[in-house]
C-alpha cells in the first residue's frame, strides 16, 4: 500500500512539473510572437492537409458498404485484353450458362444500364436507369429507406412495371417526398409503379437515378437479347454460398467459364483473349480511386516532412538563441532530461495550437478534395467531418512536439561552459549549423518531388488542351434530345428530326445544322472497342482477324457543321434513303489502311461482326461514297480513327444530338430551339447544351483537378521551402556578423559578401534537388511496384522544377546577403 502511495505521489509531483513547464512555455512563447505565429501556421498547414487527406482516404478505401454480408459479395469481371477491354458486359445466355454451372455462388444479380425519357415525375428529362432482375437487392444485401424494393415477385415478361429511386434522386429532385410512393410514371414507352427508395449506398456499376425491373424495357424482353450471345449489356454480381470462398469461386468461375468458350468458339474470337474474373465488391469499387489517393496521400506526407523541418529550423534556431538562459539552468543543476522537457512543453504547445488550426482548416480542405475525389468515386460525395480528422490531428501533433523536442542539443551542468553562457553574441556552433542546413535541404528536396509531379501534371494538361480536335468546337452548340419512343415509329422520329434541323436552320446566326448519335468525347468508350468489318477486295492473312471500325449514324451536313472537310467523294443527301443503296463515308485512317495506293470511292465494305445481327444493323454490303479526315470523337488527344459513317435516313433512329453551327454566341440559341422541340412536343426532353469546346473542358476536369490540387500542394511547399532557406541563410549571417565586419575592415568588397551568401543558398538549393532526385526516383520505382501507371516526370518538368527552385532560393538569399553586406564594421568588431 505504501509502494502504492509513492508511486501515486511521484506521478502527481510529475503531472504538476509537467504543467509548471506547459504555462513557462505558454509564457516564454507569448514573448516570441513572430516565431510562435510561424511554428503554428505551418504546422496548421502540414496537419490540416494531413487530416483532410486521411480522413478522405478512410471514407472512400476504408469506410465499411452498407452492403449487409459485403464479405460475401463478389463482382464477376468479364474481360477481353486483346481488344483493350478491361470490363466487358455479360450477354443473357452467358449468365445462364454460368447461373447453371457455379455452385459456390448461392445466388446472381444482375444490372444493366439504359436510358430512359421519362414522364410523370416533374418534367420530362431522360434519367439514367438501372434495369435489374428480381434478385439483385437481395444478392447486393440493400434495404429500402421508403417501401420495398423488387423481388422475384416483379421478375419475367408478365410482370407489372415497377421501379425505385435512389436516394441521392429522391433527396435532389423530390426533395425526399413520401408521397412519390404509388406515383405512375412513363419509361420510355412502358409504365411503372414507383415501389420504393433506396436506401443510401455506393450506386456500382452506374451513377443512376432509378431502378426498375426488366419489363420496363422492351429491349431486354426481345429476342436479340434474351438469344444473342455476343449482345453483352449486363454486368454481373453473385454471393458466396456458404462455406465457399473467394478463390474457389473463381476457380469454378474459369472453368465453366473455359468450357462455355469451348461449346460457343464462334463467339469468343482468340485475339481477343476472353477471360473471367471474380473480386469483392468493396476492392472492385475502391480501385479506380485507389492509386489517386495513395499519391495524395503521399503528397500530404512530404507537406507533413516540409512543415516539420521548417518548423525544426525555428526551434533550432531558437535554442540557439536561448543558450544563455539554459546553460544558466544547467549550472543550477537542472539536467538534460529536465531541459529535454522545457522544449517539449513548448514543442506541445505549438503542435497543440497547430493541430487545432489545423482541424478548423481541414473542413474546407476535405470539401475541395472530395470534390475531387468524386471524379474517381462517387463515395467521396458523402464524406462529413468526424472525430477521426480529430484524432488524426492530435496524433500528427505528438509525433511533430516529440520529433521537434529532441532536435536541439542541450547543455548539461558538465559541458555549460562550452555554450558560453556569459557570452553576448549568438555563437552558432559546427552541429548546430549543419542541422540548420540539413533541414532546409530535407525542405528542398521534399518540394522538388512535388514540384516535379505538379509541373508533369501541368505540361500533360497543356499537351491536352493545346491537342487539335479536327472540329470546330466554339462555335458548335451540341444539345441532347432522347426522342421519346412512345406511340412513334422510326419514320414518324425520322420526320421529326429532318422538321427540327429545318426549323432551326431557319434562326439568325446559323449556318448549320446536323444530328448524329454519337456525342464527341462525352460518350467516350460508350460502344467499346468497335464492331470488326472486311473490304472488298481484302484478303486477310491466315489467322488474321478482321479489323473493327467505330459505328457513327449521322444527317447530311453533319461534316459542314462541325467543321471537319471531306477529302474525297460526297456528303450524305435526301436521296439516301432507307429503300436504296446501302451508303458509308469512312476516315482517311480506314480508307489508307484498306485500299492503300488506291480510292476508296465506289470499293464495298461490308459488317461481319455477329453483334449487328442482335441490334438491327444490316450485314448486306455497302458502297463508300466520301473519305472524310480524321476526327477522333472518343479522344481529347487525336489518334488514328478508324471509322464508318452512316446515313441516318438509313438506320432506325431514337436518340440523337443536335449540333448547330453559328456565327453569334452558340448559348443564346438553347431557347429558340427548346420552343421548336417543345412546340413538337411538350413531353420533348431538351438536355445538356453545350460547346464542343465546353464539352472537351467538362471531359478534362478530372486532369485540370488533378493539376489544381498537386499545383497546390507544390506552391505550399515551395513557399515553406523558401521561408526555410531564408531563415537559415538569416540566422547564418546574425551568427556570422563578427567575421563579415573584419572581412570588410580588411578590404573586403561588400558584393563578394553577397556573392557568399547567395551562394550559401544556391548550394542548399543545388543538394536539396540532387536528394530529391534521388529520393523521387526511389519513391516512384517503389510505388511503381504498388500503383500500376505511376509515371516519372520528362526531363522538362524535372528542369523547370529544378530551375524555380534555385531562382526560389536565390529570392530568398537576398535579403540575408544585403544585411550581410550592410554590416557595421565598428559594431561588429565591439560586439565580441
């Protein structure tokens, strides 16, 4: 019991020594505002960013699905490598074949994605929908916040229509209206019961606003869907039965899937490399954002390095300038461990006051990145403030006091004399100097990789936006119009398209106007990889496979309007006509690769891919009657495009985009073209009008966020560095100011002074970037292994990084190198 007490005593006597040194350092802290400011504001910095990050990081990889039994539920990955697709849909009798063969999955969901226009909730708009069957909730473990959602009750072709809202179109568009439970709504040309909301959940494998069952969608009940095997729209998601794990459903997946191939050869070309795959859920939905945020991440943590060395520098330097004061208590027998606890109360209360700012500025820091993230994740959207930015922030705070603390080298009643504490000058010693320097170089090269990243990420944001486009895209307004397909048929939306581009044609300012199905760059990988074709004439190689074209349906004048000149041949005209010759225009790529040395003008090409048989389009031969430069509708950055165009009046048509050629501003035609459409038809959706050049900046945002936040992170950085090497090179020449004076007593010219100390921090610039290229080059060879795709900078980023970083340390020089030259001699030589 006495041990006991003794124990409990020491402990209160060392809590109350502990807070006596907590209000010296609050004390001693308030008489140094300047540095104090500093200190926190940098570290408010570091562990603000810090927190953000990390709190971002834990809700998009770490944070739990609401998903009930997420361990169980896996995401069956179809591929097709040898094309260039990663993620390939399921066709129904796939789905079958695999339903009938995998027992280690207890039960399939499946989730294919369609546009629908929809009518009889607010106005009519074309919504993205999801089209499930009656066990997809069930095998994805979701709940309702409202109603129900489908079962097997509202599966098969007899069903009633019925569907769910997601909740992010619940709370958005209905403003989280009960009463929408029983509302009729049109889809397309169906109709269905709104039976439920969903409850909040990451929306994988499609961002869609309503969910509803197969009878909503005609195409789903035809026979090309339900029969065509290579007619692939379906993603697919199963649940582990009980007992099985992972790695045996995916050795069962491959081999019913391997001998599915074997029955059905014709339908799974061997260049194409057909394979299946199987993952959880939870790491197939992270890893588009994964190799982001571990960058970002990593970035936070070199800003975390930069801050704390900034912040070493000033304690440092500090300590330095106290050395009278704790020699002194070293003398009275204070020792090491005593004075070790001076520095980490005050390291405490920096870090502390730093962690708090820190904190309050981590919210509008995670707002920003969120945004950002959400290009990669849709989870970032909900991401909120919680206490773990709380505890992250407390924690970044005691490594930085504790790591901060043991920086100095403290005096001990043995060795006070060699501190000199009866000394009147700053006396700045061999180590202390080189840990000043050691700092200041760890800031450099820690801003340098930075730096190098940003600037990369810049010159490729330049190369994208400086890409020529082969289109004329300010002057081109683009709008959406889904033509509704209930009640027409293709001659009657054919009418209304050819009556529209009339209208229109008839405003001021317009110079064209044309449709097409395809809107550049927007719906980029939309149709895949191509369908494949054969030419007249062409003999392929044995083993050959034939090559595959981009599918584009569009209206006479579709080239004049957006600007792309024909190089051979014809447009498109009113004689083409669905009764007459089949006709194509084909990119020069198409036309040089098939008839080399020769016109394309008047040659055959014919489909032969099986899919055209399953979605409407003719296999019979048509004639070429223009070659049209290349335009690369799919890529920011142009490539090589094969492609084949299609008259419209040729080919069924139910949802198209207007594109309208102007001389005047393209934005003040969007009303005068919504009263055409709507005077056609009130129920008309009119959407998302833009710019082609509008368009192409809405496409790069992801590169233009990615160039704004690491450009960020590197100016933060830079600007810290910069503080730091002016610090040192300052504290350098304070410590110095005896033997500047003697220099120029003895003739020595104030500019060669200059030229020293400038050269002081050209050399810290010069050691700072060699150990950030070396320190970037390891960090990237090792995350290399980690994050596929991880890039190193060109020697361009690399130089211009390096070269901002001297003239940066220059800047900061200067100040240093004219108070070195201003040196009093007299006052220099009496201050010893």
């Amino acid at each position: 019991m006495t041990g006991h007490d003794e124990t409990h005593g020491r402990y209160r006597e060392l809590v109350s020594s502990f807070l006596h040194e907590l209000r010296f350092a609050i004390r001693s802290l308030s008489r140094a505002k300047g540095l104090t400011a500093t200190v926190v504001l940098t570290l408010a910095l570091g562990i603000g960013a810090n927190a953000a990050i990390f709190t971002l990081v834990r809700g998009v990889l770490l944070r739990p699905l609401v998903n009930r039994g997420e361990d169980r539920l896996i995401y069956i990955q179809q591929s097709a490598r040898g094309m260039g697709a990663e993620e390939v849909a399921f066709s129904v009798p796939e789905i079958q074949d695999l339903r009938a063969g995998v027992k280690s999955l207890s039960a399939f969901g499946e989730f294919s994605t369609i546009d629908f226009t929809m009518v009889g909730l607010g106005d009519p708009r074309e919504v993205r929908s999801g089209v499930v069957d009656g066990s997809f909730f069930e095998v994805m473990g979701l709940r309702p916040v409202l109603g129900r959602l489908l079962d097997k009750h509202d599966d098969g072709p007899n069903a009633a229509g019925a569907c769910v809202l997601t909740h992010r179109f619940w709370t958005t568009q209905t403003k989280s209206d009960r009463n929408v439970l029983g509302k009729t709504i049109r889809l397309g040309e169906r109709t269905a019961t709104i039976v439920g909301v969903l409850e909040p959940a990451v929306p994988y494998p499609a961002e869609t606003e309503i969910i509803a069952n197969v009878v909503t969608s005609p195409h789903h009940l035809s026979a090309t869907m339900v029969t065509g095997r290579v007619h692939r729209m379906t993603e697919l998601f199963g649940r582990l039965a009980p007992g099985a794990t992972l790695e045996s459903a995916r050795a069962e997946l491959r081999a019913v899937y391997g001998s599915m191939i074997k029955q059905h050869s014709e339908a799974y070309s061997p260049k194409a490399n057909f394979q299946v795959d199987a993952r959880l859920l939870r790491d197939q939905i992270t890893s588009p954002a994964r190799n982001v945020l571990l960058i970002l991440l990593g970035a936070s943590v070199l800003m975390f390095v930069i801050a704390c060395s900034n912040v070493a520098n000033l304690i440092l330097a500090r300590t330095v300038r106290r050395e009278g004061e704790l020699c002194t208590r070293a003398a009275l027998g204070a020792t090491t461990g005593a004075l070790r606890r001076t520095l980490l109360a005050e390291s405490l209360v920096l870090c502390g006051a730093g962690a708090a700012l820190g904190v309050i500025s981590a919210g509008p820091m995670l707002a920003v990145l969120a945004r950002y993230a959400s290009r990669f994740s849709v989870r970032a959207l909900d991401l909120t403030v919680d206490a773990s930015m709380l505890w992250v922030g407390a924690l970044l705070a005691l490594v930085a006091a504790v790591a901060l603390a043991m920086v100095p080298r403290l005096p001990s009643a043995d060795s006070s004399r060699g501190f000199g504490p009866a000394s009147g000058g700053v006396r700045i010693t061999g180590s202390a100097n080189r840990r000043l320097r050691a700092f200041a170089v760890t800031q450099i090269a820690a801003s340098f990789v930075l730096l190098a990243g940003a600037a990369m990420l810049t010159k490729t944001l330049i190369s994208l936006q400086s890409a020529r486009t082969g289109f004329d895209t300010e002057r081109v307004l683009t709008v959406s119009v889904p033509v509704m397909s209930y009640g027409k048929t293709p001659e009657q939306v054919l009418s209304f398209y050819k009556e529209t581009i009339r209208q229109i044609t008839s405003l001021p300012s317009v110079d064209g106007v044309a449709v097409g199905t395809f809107m550049p760059w927007r719906d980029g990988g939309k149709f895949g990889p191509g369908f494949s074709f054969t030419a007249e004439g062409r003999v392929p190689a044995p083993g050959e496979e034939d090559p595959r074209a981009r599918f584009r349906t569009i209206s006479p004048g579709y080239f004049t309007s957006l600007g792309v000149p024909l190089i051979a041949g014809r447009d498109f005209n009113e004689a083409d006509r669905k009764d007459g010759e089949k006709v194509v225009i084909v990119s020069q790529s198409l036309a040089q690769r098939l008839f080399p040395n020769q016109e394309a003008v008047n040659h055959h090409m014919t489909w032969t891919d099986p899919v055209m048989k399953f979605v409407g389009i003719s296999t019979e031969a048509r004639r070429i009657i223009g070659v049209t430069a290349d335009v690369d509708d799919e890529n920011v950055v142009a490539g090589p495009a094969m492609t084949v165009y299609h008259p419209f009046s040729q080919e069924d048509l139910w949802a198209a985009n207007l594109f309208i050629h102007t001389r005047g501003n393209p934005y003040s035609l969007i009303t005068p073209v919504t009263r055409i459409i709507r005077e056609k038809s009130s129920e008309q959706p009119v959407e998302r009008a833009a710019t082609l050049e509008d368009i192409r900046t809405e496409v790069l945002s992801p590169d233009r966020l990615n160039t704004l936040v690491f450009g960020g992170f590197a100016a933060v950085a830079l600007a810290i560095a910069v503080v730091g090497v002016g610090g040192v090179l300052a504290f350098s020449v304070s410590g110095r100011t005896r033997e500047f004076g003697i220099r120029l007593a003895i003739g020595s010219q104030p500019r060669h002074l200059v030229f020293g100390v400038l050269s002081q921090g050209a050399v810290i610039a010069g050691v700072g970037i060699a150990a950030g290229v070396v320190g970037g080059y390891a960090l990237a060879s090792a995350a290399g292994s980690v994050l596929p795709g991880m890039k190193m900078p060109g020697f361009v980023p690399v130089a211009g990084s390096a070269a901002v970083l001297v003239a940066a340390a220059l800047v900061a020089s200067l100040a240093p190198a004219a108070r070195a030259a201003r040196v009093d001699i007299m006052q220099a030589l009496r201050s010893e």
